[in-house]
C-alpha cells in the first residue's frame, strides 16, 4: 500500500518542482524581458518570401489590439545568440539619456515590419521587408542581464 502511494505521490511532487522551477524562472526574467522576446523573438527563418509573414505575426503577437503598431522588428536568431549581445560592446543609446545599450559582434538576421497607411485594428496591414543581416542595438536590464528593448 505505501509503495503504491509513493508512486502515485511521487509524479506529483515531481510535476509540481518542474511548475514552481518554470514559475521562478519567469520572474526573474521579468515583464520587459517577456514582452521584448513576444515582440521582436522569431528564431524561425522569417519570411522566406511571404508577404504576409508581417500581418500574421503582428497578429499572432498582440500588435494589433487597440491600435496598430507602427513598426516592429523580427530577430531570427536563438535567444542565447541575442541575450549574449547583452555581454558585448556597450554602445550610446540613441535617445543619449540611458547607458545600457549593447551592439551585436556579428550580424544578425531580421525582418522589418511597416504598418501600411490607412490600417485600422484589429485588421492592420503590414509591408513586410526581406530578412537582412545586420548589427543589431539592443537595451539590457536585469541580473542576469535581459534583452529588454530593441534598438534604442
């Protein structure tokens, strides 16, 4: 009988460190770290030709509620390559009045997108520039440090 609540009780215990390890890692994180890789985190090969990969992905990503953001980068690279950009070279951040911007040491791939004149939420249209290689700025907060603005 107790080995047969110990296998039961046991997955259990196990399931719940796994969601408590999840949930601390989360917070950590915290909510710009979040909100900056469901805005510009797209380690998938972007584009590849579709025009409409900026519509589907402002909208998949909750860029179309309310209002339609202006414009939005897609960085197709894997978190670890962007959150090392935040141990690299410091750089001045554009609007000169933070000090915790980083360039990346090597170029990295991107998708620009444009929210076309005359769109209105939730149906908000988008041009979809190609995927580029470039340097990319990102701003870093947090310890350990975290992506949490693009191109400042």
């Amino acid at each position: 009988m107790a080995l047969k609540r110990s296998l039961i009780l046991f997955p259990m215990l196990t399931l719940l460190l796994l969601a408590l390890a999840w949930f601390e890692t989360s917070l950590c994180q915290g909510p710009r770290a979040l909100r900056f890789r469901m805005q510009h985190m797209d380690s998938g090969r972007g584009p590849m030709g579709n025009q409409t990969y900026c519509n589907v992905m402002m909208m998949r990503r909750g860029m179309t509620r309310g209002r339609c953001k202006p414009k939005n980068t897609f960085i197709h690279e894997t978190l670890p390559l962007v959150r090392a950009i935040c141990g690299g070279q410091s750089v001045p951040c554009r609007n000169r009045t933070r000090h915790n911007c980083y360039r990346s040491i090597h170029p990295m791939s991107t998708t620009f997108c444009k929210a076309t004149g005359g769109s209105r939420p939730p149906n908000c249209r988008y041009i979809t520039y190609p995927t580029t290689r470039r340097f990319i700025i990102v701003a870093c907060e947090g310890t350990p440090l975290e992506p949490v603005h693009f191109g400042p």
